[in-house]
C-alpha cells in the first residue's frame, strides 16, 4: 500500500496540460473570436473617422466592403461574435454558480448547438443578400 502511494506521488505529467477536451476548446474559440472581434472593430473605428477627413474617402472605402468576399466576411464576423456571446455566458455560469463546473461540458455543447440554430437562421438570408447583388 505504501509503494502505490509513493508512486502516485511521483507522477510526472509531460507535455502540455491541455489534452484537447471541451474546456480547452472553449478557451481556445473565445480567445480567437475576442481577437477578431477586436481587430473588427479597429478597422470600423478607423473606416469610420475617414467619414470626418473626406466623404468620399468613406464613400470609397463602404464601396469596397460591398463585395462578395467582404460578405463572407461579416457572416465570420456574426460566427464570432454570436460564439463569444454565447460562450461568456457558459463562462459566467460556470464561475458564479455552485454547479457550473459540473456540467461544464454539457454547457459547451448546448453552446455549438445554440450556435448552430442561430447561424442557421442567419446564413441563409445573409448569403442571399451578399449574392443577389
């Protein structure tokens, strides 16, 4: 009995502590999606205030955003912004409630799930109206 003891407390664990589990997904998704909401929202401040330099810069510039691949990328800016929402909700209960992290994992897939209704009744009126012209 003594020998099983002393060889647990020995235990080394190698390599990185994150074993690619639900909780390391989560914090993983939320850190992306806070960065590019940030970077998005850089870039509107910015295209913004040339509004105040020239008006026809900024003309110029919400011209450019009118293209396809520009819809592609707002419909990844919702993606972003609809996870990160949904996910600081996850977080929120699972620091402040007694039951949080016990049903942590559950929590996420009702996450993706939640995600996925949503994304699905944005996506479609969203790309036709990029594509439409």
């Amino acid at each position: 009995m003594v020998d099983t003891a002393a060889r647990e407390t020995r235990t080394v664990i190698r390599g990185t502590l994150y074993r690619g589990h639900e909780g390391m997904w989560s914090w993983v998704l939320h850190r992306i999606t806070g960065i590019a909401i940030y970077f998005f929202l850089l870039v509107h401040v910015l295209d913004t205030a040339t509004v105040r330099l020239d008006p026809e810069i900024y003309n110029t510039v919400m011209g450019a955003y009118k293209t396809p691949l520009m819809g592609l990328g707002e419909a990844g800016l919702v993606a972003a912004i609809i996870f990160h929402a949904l996910n600081g909700l996850r977080i929120i209960l699972v620091d402040y409630t007694k039951w949080g992290t016990r049903y942590q994992k559950v929590m996420f897939y009702v996450v993706l799930a939640l995600w996925v209704v949503l994304m699905a009744g944005f996506l479609p009126r969203h790309l036709a109206h990029v594509f439409a012209g």
